[in-house]
C-alpha cells in the first residue's frame, strides 16, 4: 500500500468504513475492541476508560463522518453527532466550534489524500514513458489505485461528492481545487499518449470531461453502494474501454489490452 493510501486508510478509511458503535470498529489493520479503547460502549456493564484528547477528537471526526453520509450536511445537527459518538455536548464544544468546522475539517482530510494520489499516480505515468516500457499497465495501476481510495473512504467520498459541491462558498472551492488539480494531471496525461501516437485524433479537453465525468458517476453509482465491489475487475472494465475508445485506427486493440490488463 502507498504511504498517502496507508496514512489514509489508518487514520480514516478503516474505520469509517465499518464505523459500529455497538461494539467494534473493523478496519483493514484488525478488529479492535472500541470500549478497551476508550471508545463509546452500549454495553454498561464494561467500564469506560478515560480517551486521551487526540483519540477522543478523532472519534468525533468519524462519528461525524457517519452522521453527514447518511443525513446530509444540511439535516445532521450537532445533537445527532454527540449521540452518535456517545459524548455529552460539552464534549463535543471542547474540541469542535461548530458542525461546520467538522465538515471542513473532513473534506480537507479527503482532499489531501486524493491530491497525494493524483501527484503520484502522474509521477508513475511519467516514469513509464521515461522507460518506454508498460504504458497502459500504468495507466491501469493508478486507475485501481483511485477506485481503491474512494472505496476505502467512503464516507469522505460521499460527503465530498454529494454533500460538499454547492452547500457553501469555501466547500465548493475546495470541491473546484481538486477537480482542477485532477483535471490539469488528467489533461497532461493524455497528451503525453496523444504525442507518443497512441491516442486517435480527439480533443484531448473533451476526452478528459469524459474520464472524468464518468469515473465519478462510476465511483458514486457502482463502487460505494455495493461495498464490497470488485475493484481490479471495474479498473480492467474502465481501461479497456478507454482503449477501445481511444486507440488509433492503425493501432493493435487486443495488443494494447494484453498490455494493461495481463500480470494481475
């Protein structure tokens, strides 16, 4: 796992996840008992130990999390994250102003991974030209590598998505910042192909609306709602289409398949 995706699934992904106030939190690192933790218990019979300040302002921050995917930013209220995350009022005002500081703290914390991840995944696709060599297979990579980090912060990315993009003037620029950031590496990507003769004649602007458009709508209508979907299998899916979509008219379709989707 790559240090921006690690980070990101330690501190976030596997814990909103499969956030579960009732007993435990399941993340990608094991199954950790929450009440010997210091986290919020039903069962009143297991003693609940004092959380160390950091730990208790994350557990807001997924509690948060889970409220705004599932109510909207708009309908969850302060009350419903204290009862969410088990803690009195009181508690949430030591370490949060306002549901509206949450929410920004959130989308910066989403942002800030898939921008890592955008500046890495262009640094793979320009090592790979500079080599000459598994073009496509890198182009596949970082296509896995964005279906992963969506599907392993799925609050984030419901949140970023649907909740984030119109709600207020400081949410949508920051919406309009990574979508910029994605659209410019996204841009410079296809015409490294265009110019390199693996791309037909097109308007690399449009093909990279089209990627873009379609990648989200994907992520938002395939991947989060079934959970546990298969990523490898939707990566291979989307990258044979832009393929057979893309390629020149003298250009090898199945040789270039075998190129990006052979070595799993």
């Amino acid at each position: 796992m790559s240090r921006h995706r690690h980070r990101a699934a330690t501190l976030w992904a596997s814990a909103l996840s499969r956030f579960n106030l009732s007993c435990v939190i399941v993340g990608k690192l094991g199954v950790f008992d929450t009440c010997a933790y210091g986290y919020y218990c039903n069962d009143m019979s297991v003693p609940k130990k004092r959380m160390p300040a950091s730990e208790r302002r994350e557990h807001i921050l997924m509690a948060s999390a889970a409220v705004f995917s599932r109510k909207g930013y708009r309908m969850a209220s302060v009350s419903d994250i204290v009862e969410e995350a088990g803690i009195g009022r009181g508690t949430f005002y030591l370490y949060f102003d306002s549901k509206r500081e949450i929410f920004l703290e959130l989308i910066e914390a989403f942002f800030r991974g898939y921008a890592e991840l955008l500046e890495e995944n262009h640094r793979y696709l320009e090592d790979a030209f500079k080599r000459g060599s598994k073009v496509l297979r890198t182009w596949r990579g970082n296509m896995l590598r964005v279906l992963e980090y969506h599907q392993e912060n799925p609050y984030l990315t419901n949140i970023a998505y649907r909740e984030a993009l119109g709600k207020d003037k400081d949410f949508s620029a920051r919406v309009g910042e990574l979508s910029s950031l994605a659209r410019e590496k996204l841009v410079a990507e296809f015409q490294m192909m265009y110019d390199r003769g693996m791309m037909r004649e097109c308007d690399v602007e449009v093909v990279t609306s089209v990627v873009m458009g379609s990648t989200i709508y994907l992520v938002m209508e395939h991947l989060l709602p079934e959970g546990k979907a298969d990523v490898e299998s939707l990566a291979d899916m989307i990258v044979e289409y832009h393929i057979r979509a893309l390629i020149t008219e003298a250009g090898d379709v199945e040789r270039a398949l075998r190129s990006a989707l052979e070595e799993r």
